[in-house]
C-alpha cells in the first residue's frame, strides 16, 4: 500500500485541495511539508501526538518534514480553537520552549544531514515592515471572507482583538516564506486550522501564479487531538519530568473502549493487517487492546526500557495494589505538622492533585484511599511514621497512584 493510501485507511486524512497532486508527491517521496507548532510551553503534549507521528510516517516514506516553530506567531497566539486569548509570553520563554520542543522532535524525527529542517518564524516575521506586509500581503486578503472562518466566529462574541486578526495572514506568511526560501510545496495541519492554510495556499498561486506547487492538507480529529493533551489532573506531557512514563502509559491504558482502536489506527505503527484483526475484538479483548496501545506510544516517546517498565508496574497494581515501578513522589520533613500532614497537601504535595480544592473533592467523593484503606475525612492526618521507609500508597480515581516516601 502507498504512503497515501496507507494515511487514508489509517484516518489521518479529512481535507485536501490538490489530492491527485498530493497524493503523487508523498508516494514518490517528493513532498517537502511543514508542520507547526506554537510554543505555549515547555514541552510537547499528547495533542501534538498525531503530527509529530505524521511527520515520522512521511519521512520514512522519504518525504522532508520541516518543523516550523512559531517563535513569531507565539507572540500573538492562534484564536482557533479557543475561546480566550492567550497571555502573552516574553521572549526568553519563547526561545526557551523552542529550545525544548527541538529536543522532543528528535525522538520522532531525523534531523541529520538534511532529511529534515526545524524553522523558526521569528527568523523573518519579527523584521517585517508593517507597511510593506500590509501592501505585498495584507492586500490579498478579504476581512468579509476572514470573518467567515469559523476560528474567528468562535471568538467574536467574547471579542476578537486585531492581534489575534492577523494570526491568518502571519500564517499564510509563513507557508509562503518556506516555499520561497526552502521549496516547502504542502503545508499539513489539523482540521481546527484549514481556513488559516487556505489563506497560506492562495497567498502563494496570487502572488507567484496559479501554476504555483502549493497544496493543503488536513489531519482528522486533529482539534479533538488537542484536547487529547487534557485530561481532569492537567496536561499529559511528553517530557518525562512533566508526565513520568508511567502516568503516560496510564493515560493511553484509561482510554475510552469507543476509542481505542481509533487510537492504535492513527498513532501507531503496527501494521493495518494486524489492526483490522483487532477491529473484531470485544468485551475484554478491548483491555487487551488499550496494554498494546499505552505500550507502543510509551516506546515511541520514552523507549522501549521505560514502556516495559510501566507495563509492569500498571499490570502489578491491576493484581496486588502495588508495585516497585509506580511513580513515587517524596515529601520533605518541613512539610510535617506536629508529625503529620493532612490528607489534602499530601493529595497536592504528592501530584495527585493539582489544587488543595482538587484533593478535598475527591476526598468528600470517595476517591482516595491510604494503602488501600478508603478516607473520607478531609481531616484525615498521616502520621510522618508511615511515610518512612517504603513509605504509602496514595490512589486518587480508580487508577492514578503514587508511592509517597519522607
């Protein structure tokens, strides 16, 4: 099966504008494409999961990925998708975020001996002339069509500032500054963004003519992709330090039965023979399903040592309640009272919780339990005593624990 074909049967694919064209370059390993990524923080997160996964597909396919990093367009922030507007960030952080989203791509991506460029937009859109932008790109664009787009109609309402306005020419600015400066022919993004791509295409075919090579695509389920970074207790980080592998497998473990064949469909890189056969399971062949996928995405991101590990420690806890392996967290004699500390800043201080109020609803809901004991008492105090040696084993929901030590 083609490359194309394959992300076609895979789901990857929702809209194209060129498909005969796109189809010929990817299969032929022609298609230099880009993909970008706005650097909000310092790591990736599972909602960046199915680019990061597209850009590996095409380049094993011997297409040239470019990661294009908004070290511009992160000073202004993407309206799509959102229903506020993004704070805005100095430049250290952003440069700072760039520095770290390189590091991450390099466990997805071969940036050796040119098979693959990381662009950063700073590098041409912090320089413009806002004069010249406005007659050489500003004059391309009509603001009847723009506010057509669904990104903006979602946030005129609540109000829509001139700043996020012209995310969409800055956009289309950057496909056709990588067209002009690295021969970049496809831009590819998630289905939240085509009215942003769009305007990238046609900026391109207006100002060096129709016969221009630009093409447009799409990834399915990319907007929900992103709200895959979220859960209830935060983002799902692919930094280690952020998310330990452990939580990460978790996270794919817990998946929803409606989704999980879905997921190994899109993100893995098991062969679809073998995932068709996977289609007719059921029942608990669907727990089976979920261990293969935590366990494929875990190697992709931490490797293969840290996927077995958590595997192990995830299928010990299921058994017995415990496990060497679970994530540990350990707790500072000053953070005792007279001894103790209460079960809320255990809750917060271990990462079970994010907030105090986060720990003292799950607490009254009767989701917590002390080494398998379930408490109620938002008073409840653990004695420093308990917390040495092996220490305890705080779980908050059905399948979120932490082995806590002093």
């Amino acid at each position: 099966m083609k490359i194309y074909d394959e992300l076609v049967a895979r789901g990857l694919i929702a809209q194209v504008t060129d498909e005969e064209e796109i189809r010929e370059l990817i299969n032929n390993g022609k298609a230099t494409f880009y993909i970008g990524f706005d650097p909000t923080a310092d790591s990736l997160h599972v909602g960046h999961f199915m680019a990061l996964c597209l850009m590996k597909r095409l380049q094993m396919a011997g297409n040239k990925p470019i990661a294009l990093i908004g070290g511009g367009t992160g000073y202004i922030g993407d309206p799509s998708g959102r229903s506020d507007m993004r704070s805005m960030m100095t430049p250290e952080i952003i440069q700072h975020n760039c520095d770290c989203f390189k590091k991450q791509m390099e466990r997805f991506i071969d940036f050796s001996d040119g098979k693959a460029m990381m662009v950063n937009n700073a590098d041409w859109l912090l320089d413009l002339n806002y004069v010249e932008l406005l007659r050489e790109v500003g004059a391309h664009f009509s603001v009847n069509r723009m506010l057509t787009a669904e990104c903006y109609k979602q946030r005129m309402e609540k109000g829509l500032s001139f700043l996020e306005f012209n995310y969409m020419i800055m956009q289309s600015y950057d496909f056709y500054m990588l067209y002009q400066k690295y021969g970049c022919n496809m831009q590819f993004g998630g289905d939240d963004q085509w009215s942003n791509m769009l305007g990238g295409t046609e900026l391109i075919r207006r100002k060096l003519g129709k016969n221009a090579c630009a093409m447009t695509i799409t990834l399915l389920l990319n907007s929900e992709g992103k709200k895959m970074g979220k859960t209830q207790s935060g983002a799902v980080w692919l930094d280690p330090n952020k998310t330990s592998p452990f939580d990460f497998y978790q996270y794919w473990r817990n998946v929803a039965d409606a989704d999980v064949l879905k997921c190994i469909r899109m993100l893995t890189f098991l062969p679809l023979e073998q995932i068709d056969e996977m289609d007719k399971w059921e029942g608990s062949q669907l727990n089976k399903a979920k261990e293969i996928l935590a366990y494929e995405l875990t190697a992709l991101v931490h490797g293969k040592e840290e996927a077995e590990k958590a595997q192990e420690a995830a299928r010990a806890l299921f058994s017995s309640g415990n496990a060497a392996n679970m994530p540990s967290a350990k707790i500072e004699e000053a953070d005792l009272v007279d001894g103790n500390i209460d079960l809320i800043s255990l809750l917060h201080k271990s990462g079970l919780a994010n907030t105090r109020s986060e720990a003292r609803r799950a607490i009254e809901q009767g989701g917590v339990s002390v080494d398998g004991e379930k408490i109620t008492d938002i008073k409840y105090l653990v004695p420093g005593e308990k917390l040495q040696g092996d220490g305890i084993v705080l779980k908050k929901g059905k399948k979120n624990f932490r082995k806590v030590t002093l």
